[in-house]
C-alpha cells in the first residue's frame, strides 16, 4: 500500500498545470496547516508500523502541499454540475434537444436500476445514487483530456468514495429499521448459528468501502498504467497514435466502473432498505371476513 501512496506521490512532479498553480498561490498554508495539526498524527500513527509520513506520501513542500488528485476532485465536482447544466439546457417535453435526450437516457437507466434492485421505496435513493454516477463518470474520463488526470486514479478518492457509500446505506438502515434491527439483521435468519454469521457478516459489512475503493482504484490506475507503457514503446511517434487508439478501451472502462459502483451500492441498500408492511390491508381484510360470513350466512 505504501508503494501505491508514493507512486502516487511521485505524479507530483508531472501534475498538471493548474495543480502547480492551485499550489502555487495556496501551498504555503495548506503545508503549514499540515506542518502544526496533521503531520504528528500521520507520524505518530506510521511509526508504529516503522513508517514515516515522507514514506507514505513523498516529501512534504509547498510545493505539493495541496495534492494533485484533491484539486482534480474539485474540478470533476465543477464539471459534473457544468456538464448536466450544459446538457438540460432548454427543457422542452415537446422538442427536446440531444442533451436533454442523453440525461434522460441516464436518468431512466439509473431509476430503473433502482427499482429493480430496490424496489419501488428506492426512488428516494435516486439523488444520491445518481450523484455517485455522474461524478464518478466524470472523474474516470478527466484522464483522457488534456491538463487533466483522473482522480479515481488514487486511494485517497476512491477510498473517500466506497466509505461515503458505507455510511449512507448504514444510516439509510439504522434510520428506517432502528440500530437494534439494522443489527440483527447481520445475524441471519437461523438464530442457532446466529453467532457464527454475525461477525462474519460485520467483518464483511466493515470490508465493503475498501473493496469499493480498490476495486474503483485498481482499475482506473491499471488503465492510466497501461495506456502509458504503450505510448512509450516507439517514443515519439506513439505519444499520440496510441492514445487516440485506446480512447475507446478508456471510455469503456471508465463506464463500467461507474456502472459496478453504483450497482454494489444499490445491492447494499437493497439489503437495508424494504417495502413497507401493507398491515393496514391485512387488518381491513381480517376485519372484513367476519363480515362477509355473516353476510353469507
């Protein structure tokens, strides 16, 4: 994990022009707010596993005191508003505009995933799960234009990412169900092997957001690795063929990584989340059988 943090470190020094630039006016208090509060904890905490803060992160400066994927995740945030500005445009039932049919496209799909795997209670779950979609597209193809890099390409991001989704489907359960049912349901159904599946299921639920996060992480870096090796074989004449060629695989990849996201996180709220008891029918109808004998008879 170390060896990732300091490859990712190492980006610094080929970090875009805005990162230079965000760090240039910004750096010098952002190192030393890291300087005064959160350098002794980061070396009080790596110490004990014989690191230091300059192991795992690279060299602190203020020069990369605001690191390169913070400033990037910013930017993905301003586009992802930008771009669903851009494409609602003027809203028109009537004549929609090819922007207008593309979000749409997206909204039905991501609804009628909801529903499937939800059920009909999930609509409510639309914003969040739709804000995850859009952000993390956006933040998967930043990489493919210039002046920007992809900031799923680093832990921090995706692991941000797989813990935001963590706590929502676990806030989402303990505030419809109670925290006693959200955690009674991690024991099974079968209460004579409950306490065998109750720390198997915590630990499980505990894994969760880093195997969001790595998995998100893993491929994202793996297709950046890749595309660069390439591009690198016959330099220079492959410093442009080769990632026009790979653009599709990249597009590709940054879609179905949005797409296995946001399905996990519509599995995990499907196992928290249920339909409401229809008690109130159950009632009428056991109310009303009385009734209806004696109206037969």
């Amino acid at each position: 994990m170390f060896a990732l943090l300091q490859e990712q470190a190492e980006k610094v020094e080929q970090a875009p022009i805005v990162v230079r630039l965000v760090n240039h006016y910004f750096g010098q208090w952002a190192y030393d707010f890291e300087m005064k509060y959160t350098y002794p904890k980061w070396k009080w905490l790596l110490a004990k596993f014989g690191g230091t803060p300059e192991a795992a992160f690279g060299q602190y400066t203020p020069e990369n005191a605001i690191p390169w994927y913070t400033v990037m995740f910013v930017i993905a945030c301003i586009l992802s508003v930008f771009v669903i500005w851009i494409l609602k445009g003027k809203l028109s039932e009537d004549e929609p505009g090819h922007g207008q049919q593309t979000l749409e496209l997206g909204v039905l799909a991501v609804r009628d995933m909801i529903a499937d795997i939800i059920g009909p209670q999930g609509a409510k779950y639309f914003p969040v799960v739709m804000t995850f979609a859009v952000l993390i597209l956006i933040s998967n193809l930043m990489g493919m234009f210039p002046l920007f890099m992809s900031p799923t390409a680093a832990t921090s991001v995706t692991f941000s990412l797989g813990i935001s989704s963590f706590i929502y489907y676990n806030y989402i359960g303990i505030s419809e169900n109670g925290i006693l049912t959200h955690l009674k349901h991690l024991a099974g159904p079968v209460w004579w092997i409950a306490w065998l599946i109750f720390p198997i299921e915590l630990i499980s639920n505990f894994i969760r957001p880093f195997s969001l996060g790595i998995r998100l992480f893993g491929n994202m870096f793996a297709d950046e690795k890749v595309a660069d090796t390439i591009a690198h074989l016959f330099a220079p004449y492959t410093y442009f063929l080769v990632p026009v060629a790979l653009m599709p695989l990249g597009v590709f990849v940054a879609l179905v990584q949005t797409f296995v996201f946001i399905l996990l996180s519509q599995l995990y709220l499907s196992e928290v989340s249920h339909a409401p008891h229809e008690h109130e029918h159950a009632d009428a109808h056991a109310e009303a059988a009385p009734e209806q004998a004696l109206a037969a008879a």
